[in-house]
C-alpha cells in the first residue's frame, strides 16, 4: 500500500513544483493554488480508475477537467474583474491564452486567458503520469509529462532574474521527489522468503550489474556533458515574448507630440477630469503623463515602445517614493494613450497594456468618454541640484538610441550646441546651459503651428521674429532642447502631458504640455523645464550668438574702389573668375568717369571756337 501511494505522490509533487516553477511571474498566489487543485485532481482520478478498464480513464478525466476548466475561469474572472458568462470568457480565454501569455507584462495578472493554458496542460500531464506509472507501472517513462511540463515552466519564465532567485530550490526537490517514486516502483512485487539462494545470488548480480552500468553511464554523460552545461551557465535563457509582436499603436498615437497645437489653440476642450488624492509627502499638482517619445529621425518624434498586456499590477514595485491616487474620467479626449502620473504600479477599472521602460499605460481599443479608471502612481523625487552636478550620463554605447540624430542636422544648431557647451565640465552643467538659453532667449505663444523637423527646430531657434521664429508652444522648445542635448552627448527622450490644477479637476487642451527627460547614472530620467519662467527678461538671441556660415559657402564678394580699378586693372585669370554681375557694377563708374570727361573736351571746343 504504501509503494502504490509512493508513486502517485511523487508524481503529484513533481507536477505541483512544476506549478510553482512559474508562480513568480504571475501576481499572487492564485496560479499555483489552482495548478496544485489541477495536479491533485487528475492524479486521483486516475488513481480511482485504476481497476477499472483502461478506457474507462479517458471519459473521466474529461468530466473532470471540464469540471476545473469551469473552475478555473470562474475564479480568476471573479478575481480579475473580467465580466461576461463563464462560457463566452472561456472560449475567449482558449482562442488567446498563447498570445497573450507571451505578450502579458511579468508580473502577469492571473485571468481566465493566462492561467486557463497552465491549467489545462497540468491537468493532461497529470493524468499521462498516473495512467503510465500507476496502470501501468512505468514509474521512470511516466516522469516525461511532468519533466515536459516542468522545462515548458522555465522555458517561459525566460530570463526572469527575480522568477530565478525565488526558484532556486525547485530542481533539487524536483529530484527528490523523481528518486522516491523510482525507489517505490523498484521493489519486487513478490514476496523475499519464496526465492531460493540461487534466485537470490541471481538478483543480486544483475541489480549490481544494472547499478554498475548506470552509474558509468552517469560518469561517462557527466564527463562528456558537464563542460558544456557549466560553460552555459552564464548565459541568459531564451525569452520567448520576443517571437510574439504585442498590439502596436497607430500613427496618431505613435506621435502625441504634434498634438499639442491643436490643443494650446482650443485651450477650453475639456479632455478629461482628473481627482488627485495625494499620499504623505506627494505633490498635489502632479503632471499627469500622456506618452514618452523616445526615437528621432530628424522629422518626427515617435514613442517606439513595447506595450504589454497587464492586469490591475503593472509591473513589479519600483522604489519607496509617496503613493498618488488618481480617478481619471475621459471626456473628449481620443486615441488609445491612457493619461496617468508616473510612475504607475496599479490600474483598476480598465484592463491595459503597459510599457515598463517609460511607464506609459494604452488600451486594447479606442478611448470613450465617460469611462474611468482609477491609478495608483509612486512619484519619485527629483534629485537636488549637488547630486546630479556629480552624475554621470551612460555611455554612448549604452545610450545609443537616446543620442541618436539621424540625417544632417544644420550646422547653425550644431554651432549653437558647442557654444552652449564651451567651458562646460559636467553632464548637468550642459543640460542647465541648455535649459537656460532657451527660457532666456525665446517666447512662448500657444498659436505657433506644429512642427519639429530640423527646419522648424532651426527656425525656432534662429529665424526673425516677422516671420514667427523665436517663439513656439511646449512642442517647439522641447524638440529644440533634445536635439540641442543629444548634439551634446546626452542622453534625451521627450514627455507628453498635462498640467493638473489644486482647486479644479478638470484637464483642458490649455494644459497640454512636452517636456524634454534626460538620463543621469543612477538616478535614471530626470525632467527639465526649458520654458520661460513669468519673471523672466528676453534677450535677443542675435546679441549673445550669430551662427558661422557654412565652410562651403563662399564669403560675400566686396567691390574695390574706382581707383584702385584705374590703377591696378584685374588680371585675366581674375576677370575670368569674377561673376558678372560684380563686374558690371565695378565698370560702372569708369564709364561714368570717360563720359565726364569727352562732355568737358566737347564744352571746352565750343567756347575756343565760340568767343
């Protein structure tokens, strides 16, 4: 009795670590406890049919695991706020369980469509072990669904560091509990006193002989393989999520940076209405972020990100910093960019996708107004000014696609770029110099029309006043400040966002603003604010900074004087070189000169002639 327990529980244990493999990456606790009921389920079953006909198996495990099938999305429904009748939640959950177990953000929230696949293969591995190794006493073929399923956990959990370092001990128990179930199904099933001493000495040889094999086995595999498998040790485990494309966002979204004119010019469209319910030590007024653009090809700022599908947690806790509740209610604003403070850690009342590189939150679909959400935010402080003048940036190298400024960009910023940099001996000292000039030397105006290619940055930054350079919106300063930053070696990406307000709630196209984001060594991005303050003067950019002409242009031509064309007459080879129009103009006054003088020869005959 005790060998027949023996077999089926190693197998129940090996299928429950299997489960507890990819416990870390989902969010609490409810996976494991429902691939624990799964494993426990088909095992017994199994178990009660044993003496039955092998067919009689099949039919019911099917009963049963329709019965944990109903279960199982009946639960995680209820726990992950997805409505709809279970039979329509579950033929959803079955049509995009894949997609979206490899597309989901780790933690991964445990809803019908990402725990219904653990479930289900837990449950049909559980019933092959203890159909092969109960029925039919197979005890080392039945660990093969087990050992399947077990790789498939890790080959999920990819490369997870945190799933790894909680999971440690799993493969140690794993073999444990597959040395048990082979002990217990080794044993003869007969009686010891009905061998006679030949039959006895016959065993034995051939179990010492079977042992001796397999332990050169052992010893021959460990030689021939342990180099290699130690040599891999270092390396980082295939992460499967990159062989699936998560849902991407459409060119209005991809580009909420030329949004903001449209906005500044109708500033009274109310967007959306934002209740702010600060924790200890948050800020009241907090921006609330729209998108993070992080690529540049020298026309469009584009966000690039990767959203992943989420549940209520977006990702795992990201630092201490005070907690900011918001209750967001959308009105006229469209699109599938979901306002938020950041940095976001749960979002309630909608299900969303979420980038945790810039901590920006989109939806499957559209927008619609009325709907709310509710999102639980951790600020992270600003560093003061001493600490980021003693920071560092990340290297080129690291920072590659946040220097990035494809095409040729105008020499006249490029100029401007290293004269703000002249003298400058630190990371923060060029991003302040930046910040500074252009709060210093420009105007804000919320009707200058959208745009931040390199001609419109250059004609923010050097064209004339009549013809509208020298002043934009928050689109135009910021632009003009990422590339200034990346032409300096910073790393630069640019926020979307709105501006909230203590006493009013609502959220108007007015307070529609971009902000330009740089990333210190250990301190990560850090905003500034390159618009100008209500205190400050303007001065002239012309007065502090003239861009050089282009080495390639030819400077302007000059005319000589009358008398230095009479005296010293141009070579050939210099006549030759001169454009024409020049040398029209400098003939001009030699033949004014000859004219004068045959009028005066003609007037001084006449009087000779005429007394």
């Amino acid at each position: 009795m005790v060998r027949r327990l023996l077999v089926p529980g190693a197998l129940l244990g090996m299928l429950v670590l299997a489960g507890l493999a990819l416990a870390p990456i989902y969010n609490g606790t409810l996976l494991p406890l429902l691939t624990t009921v799964a494993a426990a389920a088909s095992v017994l079953v199994s178990v009660a049919v044993r003496r039955l006909p092998g067919w009689s198996a099949a039919p019911a495990s099917v009963l049963g695991l329709a019965a944990m099938t109903y279960v199982t999305v009946r639960v995680s429904a209820q726990a992950g706020q997805v409505p709809g009748a279970v039979p329509e939640i579950a033929r959803e959950a079955l049509r995009n369980s894949i997609p979206r177990l490899l597309t989901a953000l780790i933690p991964i929230e445990p809803q019908p469509d990402t725990v219904l696949l653990p479930v289900i293969t837990t449950w049909l591995a559980g019933l092959l072990a203890a159909e092969i190794g109960v029925r039919y006493g197979r005890v080392l073929l039945s660990y093969a669904p087990p050992t399947l399923l077990f790789g498939g956990a890790l080959y999920l959990v990819g490369p997870d560091t945190t799933a790894a370092r909680a999971t440690t001990w799993i493969p140690l128990a794993y073999a444990a509990f597959a040395i048990v179930g082979l002990i217990a199904g080794s044993r003869p099933d007969f009686a010891a006193d009905t061998l006679t001493g030949s039959q006895r000495r016959t065993l034995g040889l051939r179990v010492g002989a079977g042992a001796a094999a397999g332990l050169a086995v052992v010893i021959v595999l460990s030689q021939l393989l342990g180099p290699a498998v130690a040599g891999r040790g270092n390396d980082t485990p295939v992460d499967p999520r990159h062989y699936v494309t998560p849902p991407q966002l459409d060119a209005l979204d991809e580009n909420p940076l030329v949004r903001l004119s449209g906005w500044n010019l109708n500033k009274n469209q109310h967007l959306f209405d934002a209740a702010v319910t600060p924790g200890p030590g948050a800020s009241a007024q907090p921006l609330i972020r729209l998108a993070v653009l992080n690529d540049y090809d020298g026309i469009t700022w584009r966000i690039g990100s990767v959203y992943r599908n989420a549940g209520r947690v977006l990702g795992r806790p990201d630092g201490d910093g005070p907690e900011l509740t918001q209750t967001i209610t959308i009105d006229e604003l469209d699109g599938r960019l979901l306002p938020g403070a950041a940095t976001p850690q749960r979002v309630d009342g909608v299900r969303v996708a979420y980038d945790a590189d810039t901590g920006t939150i989109a939806l499957n679909d559209e927008l619609r107004k009325g709907m709310t959400y509710t999102v639980v935010s951790r600020q992270r402080p600003r560093p003061d000014d001493q600490a980021l003048f003693a920071a560092d940036v990340p290297t080129p190298e690291e920072a590659a696609r946040f220097l990035a400024l494809p095409g040729k960009v105008p020499d006249s910023i490029a100029q401007l770029s290293a004269h703000l940099g002249e003298g400058v001996s630190n990371p923060y000292q060029r991003a302040f110099a930046i910040q500074q000039w252009l709060e210093e030397h420009y105007k804000l105006v919320g009707d200058a029309p959208s745009g931040h290619a390199y001609p419109n940055v250059e004609h923010f930054l050097f064209g004339s006043k009549q013809t509208g350079g020298q002043k934009g919106t928050s689109e135009q300063f910021t632009a003009a400040f990422a590339v200034l930053a990346r032409l300096a070696g910073l790393p630069t990406r640019v926020a979307v966002g709105f501006r909230t307000h203590k006493d009013d709630k609502a959220v108007r196209g007015g307070d529609a603003i971009a902000w330009p984001e740089i990333e210190f060594t250990g301190f990560g991005w850090v905003a500034f604010d390159p618009l100008p303050k209500a205190d400050t003067v303007q001065r002239a950019v012309e007065d502090d900074f003239r861009p050089k002409p282009p080495a390639s242009q030819p400077p302007p031509p000059s005319v000589p004087p009358p008398s230095d064309i009479a005296s010293a007459p141009p070579s050939r080879s210099a006549a030759a070189t001169t454009p024409a129009p020049v040398a029209a103009a400098s003939s001009a006054p030699l033949i004014a000169a000859s004219a004068a003088a045959a009028a005066f020869l003609l007037v001084l005959g006449f009087s000779r002639r005429y007394p």
